[in-house]
C-alpha cells in the first residue's frame, strides 16, 4: 500500500498580505485612474469636434481665386455667424465643395461692373484695396444686378480666375449655404493672424 502524501499548505505571512492588498489597492485605482482619464479625453475630444464643426470650422484654401489676400494651402479658422458686412470673408457650400469669397453687396442692392472690372454699389464705386488687378471676369449675369433676397453676392479678391456670383452658375450665396465668416489664419505661422 502507499501512503498518501500529506500536502503542504501555503501560509502567507502578515507582510506578504500586507503587499499583497497594497498592490491589489495600486491595481484597482490605476485602472479607475486610466478609466476616468479615458473619459475625460473622450469628452474633451467630442467637445472640440462639436466645436470645430459647429462654431469654427477649420478650412484649407484651394486655389488662387482669393490671392493676395488667401493664399493656396492656408488653414483659416471660420465663425459660424448670420450678419454679413461687405468685405467680409465668406465660405460657403458650392456643388459639394466648399468655396471662399469676399461679401461685395447684400439682399436688395444694386451691383454694377464695368467693362474694367471697377465695382458699385447702389451706384457708389466700391474701394476695394485687397484687389491688385481689377478684371471683369467670367460674368454673365445682366448688370446692373440686383441681390436677391436672402442671398449674398460675392466675389474672388482675383478677379480674373474667380469664378462666382458674376457667373450664373454660382449665382448668389444663399443663408443656408454658408459655412462661416473667415476671421483668422492659423497656418503658416509666417502669416499668423487676423483675416482681412
């Protein structure tokens, strides 16, 4: 016959318990820490989404239709925002792209162009010192034009590759298509600052 093997039993001393919940302690706060921190960056994330789409969209300029003034490859913050003043800065939601423009005359005014691309408004020629060549431009529309209600007329500060209100094709900006107001330039650094 064989004899059973008492088995031996394991007692963990005083100090070896003492570690033992002390890391048990360590480990449920970390991951209450990690958890909570976690939280907290999925908040702060889901609130600056809301922000930047909401409230100030951020835009990449494409294209020379703004130049000098935006320049091919700048980002730009945007305000969301309902009261627009000629010369303000618009961007807006043309054919599933998002175009950028200057506010040249508002609902019910009077647009006039000549034939070298000086602008009026309600008879008044409009000082626009960000344009450096004045050009009539691709313009198709009837002038003078009168703004619609509820719509913008707009144009690029590069007159002679905007296209914009003085074509039919764009047309007018109407409230809903707006995206903001272009206020301040966050890239390049070199030219950090207010939109003008």
């Amino acid at each position: 016959m064989m004899k059973k093997k008492k088995q031996e039993q394991f007692v963990p001393t005083l100090e070896e318990l003492e570690r033992e919940i002390a890391r048990t302690k360590y480990r449920k706060n970390y991951q209450k820490t990690l958890r909570g921190t976690i939280g907290v960056l999925i908040t702060v994330a889901a609130i600056a989404v809301l922000v930047a789409t909401l409230l100030l969209p951020v835009l990449q300029i494409y294209g020379t239709s703004m130049t000098p003034t935006l320049e091919n490859g700048e980002i730009v913050l945007s305000l969301k925002e309902t009261d627009f003043q000629k010369h303000d800065i618009v961007a807006f939601y043309y054919n599933n792209k998002i175009l950028v423009k200057r506010v040249i005359a508002r609902a019910g005014e009077w647009v006039n162009i000549d034939a070298d691309g000086n602008v009026s408004v309600d008879g008044k020629p409009l000082d626009e010192p960000y344009v450096q060549d004045l050009a009539l431009g691709e313009c198709d529309i009837a002038l003078p034009y009168q703004v619609p209600e509820g719509r913008l007329f707009v144009m690029g500060d590069h007159r002679s590759v905007s296209v914009d209100s003085r074509s039919s094709s764009v047309g007018c900006v109407a409230d809903e298509q707006i995206v903001g107001k272009l206020f301040f330039r966050i890239w390049p650094l070199s030219r950090f600052g207010a939109v003008e």
